[in-house]
C-alpha cells in the first residue's frame, strides 16, 4: 500500500532558478571530471563522472521545463 506524498508547493521561482543554477554547475563539474579520467585512463573515475553527469542532465532538463523555459520538451520524452 503506498501513500500519496505530502506536497506544500511553497517552492519559489527563484528557489528553483537557483536549484536549476546549481544543478548546472554541479553537471559541468562532472563533465570537467569526466575529462580529467580520461586523460588519466582512470575509466573507473569516468564511469561515475558520466552517470552523475547523465543523472544532472535530466534534473536540469526538468527544472527547466517547470520554469516553463521555451524549446524544452517534456523531460519524461
């Protein structure tokens, strides 16, 4: 049996502008991340640059669509 969460749509515009900037910079440091395993051939370090890198890409996809930002479809297509 699950129950349906508990939702207080108390976020702010700005609130989620600022998630979407971190989540941005977060993705961009795993890209970087990324780039120094491989120069490094450490393909452990960019097998979990790349799934981090590849996780962030939907948040700010999906923050960017809440925004309503044009030319972002659906996240969930």
């Amino acid at each position: 049996m699950t129950s349906e969460p508990s939702r207080t749509y108390e976020r702010t515009w700005a609130e989620i502008e600022d998630m979407l900037e971190q989540a941005t910079e977060k993705m961009h440091q795993w890209k970087a991340w990324y780039d120094t395993c491989k120069e490094e051939n450490d393909k452990l370090g960019m097998k979990e640059a790349a799934r981090n890198h590849k996780a962030l890409e939907g948040v700010v996809k999906t923050l960017k669509w809440t925004l309503g930002e044009e030319g972002i479809d659906d996240p969930l297509d």
